[in-house]
C-alpha cells in the first residue's frame, strides 16, 4: 500500500513554477529571434492531459502558440469564468543577476527567475489548482475557461488578440475575467494589509517619431537637421509631466489609503499620500496621469555625417476616457515637422469594483488574512485584458500573494533578480481555491 500522501496544489506548485520559468520564452517582440512558447504551451497540455484535462494549442505563427481548456461546471447555464495568463517573459541577461534567470531556483524561500512575478507565479497556480481539483472530483460550480497565451509582453497580436480574432468559440460563454498584476498585498501595520485588485489599466500608445531634415556634411553650419529637431521633440515628451487626472478607480483608491493610513489627502498632490506605500508608488502613482517616456533612438550612419531622418520610440499610456485628450497633448508637445507612426495601439480598460465575483474575491482573502482589506486600483501597465474586453468581459486582476512587508515587488517586474516567495504562491492557492468554488 503507498503510504505518501496525495499531492496537493500547495505541494507542488513551487515545482511547477520552477520548471515552467525553465523554458525559456523570451518574447523580443519578434517571432524570428522569440522562443519558447510552443514548448511552454506543449508542458501546460502535459500536465493537464496527467489529470484527465483536455486542451487545444492554437498558433498565430509558428511557435507563436497559446492554450485554452475548459472545465466543466456544476451549472452549464451560468456564464463562463476566463482565468487567462501569458507564457511569454522580458528578456534577461544572465550577467545582470545573482541566479541564472532560466534555472528556476529555489533560494532563501523565493523561487528565482524570469517570469517569477510576471507571470508564471500565476500560471503556475492556476495549474496546481485544477490538477488538484481534478484528482480529488473537485467541479467549479461554473465553467472555468483557462487561456494560456502568447506574446503579451508585445501588446497580445499574436496571442490573446489572436484569440479573440479567430478562436472566440472556444471562449463562448465568458462574461468574466481574472488575470495578472492584482490581489497582492501592501502591509500598513500588523493587522491592516491592502490588496489591490486591478479594475483598471491604461491603453497603449507605443509610437515612432521620426524627424526629417537636409542631409550634408558634419562640418557644415546646418540649421535643417533631424536629428536636433527629433531630440528637441524627445526632450519636450521626455520632461513633461502631464495633468493630474483622477479617475474612479484612483478616487476608491486614495480613498482607502487615507483611511488606512488616517491620513488627509491633498487632491492635487496625492502622490505625497501615495509615499506611504513604499516602492508600489511608482506603478500605482503612474496611473494618476497620462504618461510617454522616450525608450529608444535611431539616427546617423557616420560621425560626419548630417542624416537626412532620425527616429525615436516612445511609450505612450492612456487613462480611461483620455484617448481623445492624449493624442492633443502630444501633438502640442511633438510640434510640427515630426511624423508620429504608431506601433502598437489599444484600449484602456475599466470596470467597478462591485458585484457578485468582487463579493467574492474579498471574501476569499479575508478568510485566509482576516487583516485584509481588498480596494481597488488602476494598473499604469497593460495586460492582455485589453483583447478579451473587446467580447464585453468584466476583466480583473486578481493574483493574490500576501507579500512580506519589506519586498519591493514593484521593481520585480521586468526587473533583475525577480523572484516570488512560495509562501506567498502557497496564500494565492488557497485564496483562488475558496475564490473559484464560490465565483
């Protein structure tokens, strides 16, 4: 008689983390130097085909390959629950860190690596769970769609815009959405944590600005040239600090912070109340206003050379509702002479924080930390929400991680050295396990 007991989700999920961080999927944002996706998707079907879980692999270019499953619930007639995250990471250069990136180490009760945080922890999961539930007969009391999905750290073309586009049956039924960048905790004080669930994020704008002018000789007095009218443009957008524009979300927000903190807040400074918060300021202060931050520059071919263009790369992110206002702005700061092209470009995204599955996921966390207070945030980075809202999804972030107090999560992200606690991934499997039998 085997005498081990049986495998739980809290049991393996640091291992499925570390193995799903070991495939390499590096998403450069071009499918000729990209990898690993395929691969990753293959390992998510095996490990679901172990407990009886059917899944289809779709491609939108070869390799380019995303996964979507469903479980069937106790009640077909109800809506459908999305749970959707992408296998695709940043780069990393493994010279930059204290662990190989890829080697999914296990350190000092973190697991190590690319994707850690952004987002394999998440997937990873989201796995356990549904192996675990398969095992032991556990039946959602809905249908759990699962989409696994390339290329969100390049605006989702190729994976969940790709889903939408011309896989939307095997997402029928889906009315609700729980994904990545939300559910993790901020500590006030011993009894008091918030946890930030997203219900907002602002829409892309990554742009090329390319200038042009008259081409000549570097020695030359020259007063037509690309490359000082591109860096004065990259100079005005670089150092503008836009209008402070307080959406619903952020207005719920900075509400909460001042109650947990009992602090008055100054409406048109709130970053000083946003302080508080420690490191997390910077991704949540962000979304008190549109943003565009110079990231790339092309120009020249030779020291004595007048090129006859230069170009810029630009990060562009847009509040809910300031779309319209946005492209005025930087067409004021850009000026004239400057062509704005744009490279990817899609929606910013809000609902409220009220409803059914909300009751439920404060629920879920107040059982497991009976310190939590669950509020509502506006994301200043994008997810793949931005595709699966465009078929009327209520999308939300919601990966909970009760996190130590004195880790700075924000700079995880993209960031050198990512890692996660697995005491904080073993809080997120029983948060989503009271979450999922309940939503």
């Amino acid at each position: 008689m085997d005498s081990n007991p049986p495998t739980t989700a809290q049991d393996e999920v640091a291992e499925l983390l570390s193995d799903l961080i070991r495939i390499d999927t590096t998403n450069t944002g071009d499918t000729a130097t990209s990898a690993g996706e395929r691969t990753a998707a293959e390992w998510v079907a095996c490990k679901l085909a172990e407990v009886g879980i059917d899944s289809q692999i779709v491609e939108s270019e070869p390799g380019r390959a995303s996964l979507v499953a469903r479980i069937e619930g106790a009640d077909r007639s109800r809506p459908a629950l999305l749970i959707h995250g992408h296998l695709d990471v940043v780069p990393a250069d493994p010279a930059e860190w204290s662990v190989h990136p890829f080697s999914g180490e296990e350190r000092d009760g973190y697991i190590w690596g690319r994707g850690a945080v952004d987002m394999k922890d998440m997937d990873a999961m989201v796995l356990a769970l549904v192996r675990e539930w398969a095992r032991t007969g556990v039946q959602p009391p809905r249908d759990i769609v699962l989409a696994f999905v390339a290329d969100e750290e390049a605006g989702g073309k190729l994976g969940a815009h790709h889903l939408v586009d011309q896989h939307r049956d095997l997402l029928e039924g889906c009315t609700e959405a729980i994904s990545e960048v939300g559910g993790f905790s901020i500590t006030v004080h011993d009894d008091l944590r918030l946890y930030l669930v997203q219900t907002a994020e602002k829409g892309l704008a990554w742009m090329r600005l390319t200038a042009g002018g008259k081409p000549g000789h570097g020695s030359f007095v020259h007063d037509d040239n690309a490359v000082t009218r591109l860096a004065e443009a990259v100079a005005r957008l670089g150092s503008h600090r836009f209008p402070l524009t307080l959406t619903p979300p952020m207005r719920e927000f900075l509400a909460a912070v001042e109650e947990a903190y009992g602090i008055e807040l100054d409406p048109a400074e709130p970053e000083q109340a946003l302080a508080r918060l420690g490191s997390i300021s910077r991704m949540v202060g962000a979304a008190l206003r549109n943003t565009a931050n110079p990231t790339m520059l092309h120009a020249g071919y030779k020291a004595n050379v007048i090129p006859g263009t230069a170009s810029a790369v630009v990060d562009g992110r847009f509040l809910y509702g300031q779309e319209e206002e946005f492209e005025r702005q930087l067409a004021a700061l850009v000026g004239e002479g400057i062509q704005r092209e744009w490279l990817v470009h899609d929606q910013a995204v809000e609902t409220t924080f009220d409803g059914p599955l909300v009751d439920a996921m404060a629920a879920a966390l107040k059982a497991e930390d009976d310190g939590a207070r669950p509020v509502p945030f506006t994301m200043s980075g994008g997810t793949d929400a931005k595709s699966f809202q465009r078929l009327g999804m209520r999308c939300f972030g919601f990966s909970p991680l009760r996190l130590p107090p004195d880790l700075d999560f924000a700079a995880l992200f993209h960031g050198i050295d990512e890692r996660v606690p697995v005491e904080s991934l073993k809080f997120g499997i029983r948060v989503l396990d009271r979450f999922l039998r309940s939503a």
